[in-house]
C-alpha cells in the first residue's frame, strides 16, 4: 500500500483503519512516497506484492505513469483506495468513496481494463485534462486546499468564472475541426466523467470504451459563464447551445496558449497538444 508522504493526521486515521480491514486476508506492508525517485526505490523492491494506492487522482496519475515508463503498467492491476480532495476517477469507476469502504470492496472485486489517454510529449492521463476556466479555477482552489478542503474547487471555479474571457482555440477531433461559436471557455478531453470533486463534465464517458470525450464550451458572456458553471454540476451543461460535444480517438487544441490540468497537474499556458486513446492499457481492481 503506498501513500502520500505528506499525509497526515486525520488521513493518517483513515489508513490505519483501511489496514486493518485488508489484513483480514493478507499480509500489507505500508509504505508512503515523497517524490518519484521515492516510488522508483518502493517498486524495486516490492517483489511480488500487489499494489493498492491511497490518494486521489494525482497520486493514481503517478502511479500509472511511472508504471507505464517502467514498461510494467500492462501486468501490473491496481487497487484504490480514495483519500485525494477530489477522488473524481473513483467516482467514475463506482468506488467507495470512504477509505474503510473501499477496502472491504477490495474484498470482493473484479479486473477491469482501462484506457489511457496519451500526450504526444508521452505524458499520460487517467481521467480528465482540460483546459482554460478550468485549468484557472483549478489553480485557484489549489490555494485554498488547505483550508477548504474539497469545497475549494468550487470557490475556484466561481473565482476564475468571474474573469475569463475565453481563448481562440481550433479543436480537431479525428482529423474533423469542430465548429466553435466563438471563444473557448473550457476544453476538456475525458477518460472519466467528473473533475473538481464531482462535476459531471464529461456524463457520457466510459473509460474502457476506446474512445476521447471532447466537450467545448464558448459560454464566455458573464451569465453564459454562471450558466454553464452552475449547469455542469450535474451533466447538463452538454444540452446547452454554447457546449460542443464529440468523441474520437484523437484531439488537437491549438491556437492562443491556454492553461492546462491533467488529473490536478496544472501546466503552462501552450499554443498547441494533441492527446490520442490507448485502448485498455492498464488495469484495475473495481467492486463487483
């Protein structure tokens, strides 16, 4: 079981108890990571143990990357148990939210293939990259984590909301540009349906159907903006007339650099990324 370093306290509370369970059926070892290198060292020396993550999305993200750069993330099936802020690829996947919980799925669990979306710099993400409002809203709450906890994301949303004006931005989906009704507000690219602790930006995602989930949103007016915020919560900011929405198996944004999140890694702004599927490349344990 490897965790993060800079857990503590309450989450410190949460693993102990999520121990306990799976040592009910099997001998746990318990390690915690502070950077990559740390995890490079864990992985060379967890023979043949299987591997159960504690986090969210961004320590599942390095995971699977470093496992996919290791060449082992193909015979490698993982296991999750959600402490992150967000937890939004648990979601998607119907895990147990509660750490205790989702240990005793563990218990009674089936092999589920995945996908994978691939960068072409060869970076990688689980669930959702997207960028603009998003991209901001998530730097914002990112400041605020520690006092807010998840109700973060939200307020970031509202504070990055507020301002952006949109971005010049094409986006071709399998060779196909997208007709785009003015300035992007959003672009995200889904494996998983949820960002931000459980807004349903992507509704129809599946993760192991082989294909991208593009949604683009030009709601850019100040009551556009509130709308589709406010809408998006639950799904239904795709029926809107300023929310384009496709899937395929690539997608190129180019234009005015724009910022980007993937899986709660924000970049700098860029002026072009292409991400395509790798279809089933990895695996996890999920309730049965």
């Amino acid at each position: 079981m490897v965790s993060n370093a800079a857990a503590g306290g309450s989450d410190d509370e949460q693993i102990n108890a999520a121990v306990a369970v799976l040592r009910e059926d099997a001998d746990v070892r318990v390690e915690s990571s502070a950077d990559p290198a740390d995890l490079q060292r864990l992985l060379d020396e967890r023979g043949e143990r299987e591997l159960v993550v504690v986090g969210g999305d961004g320590s599942l993200h390095t995971m699977v990357d470093t496992l996919r750069r290791r060449g082992e993330l193909v015979d490698t099936p993982l296991r999750l148990i959600p402490l992150g802020t967000g937890n939004d690829f648990a979601r998607t996947l119907g895990l147990p939210l509660d750490p205790v919980d989702a240990a005793r799925a563990l218990r009674r669990s089936r092999l589920r293939s995945l996908d994978l979306i691939v960068s072409i710099d060869d970076s990688v993400v689980v669930n959702v990259v997207h960028l603009g409002v998003g991209a901001e809203a998530a730097a914002r709450a990112s400041a605020l984590k520690g006092g807010l906890g998840a109700a973060a994301y939200p307020v970031g949303g509202v504070l990055a909301g507020a301002t952006a004006t949109g971005w010049h931005l094409q986006v071709t989906v399998d060779g196909t540009q997208l007709e785009l009704d003015g300035r992007a507000l959003m672009v995200a690219v889904a494996n998983g349906r949820t960002i931000g602790g459980g807004a349903e930006i992507a509704p129809e995602a599946v993760p192991d159907d082989g294909l991208l989930d593009v949604v683009v949103a030009t709601s850019t007016g100040p009551l556009a903006r509130l709308g589709f915020g406010v809408a998006m919560r639950d799904g239904d900011h795709v029926e809107r007339e300023d929310v384009v929405s496709a899937t395929g198996r690539s997608v190129t944004v180019s234009g005015d650099p724009v910022p980007g999140n993937a899986d709660g890694e924000l970049s700098d702004p860029a002026s072009q990324r292409t991400w395509s599927i790798a279809p089933r490349a990895w695996s996890m344990l999920v309730p049965i």
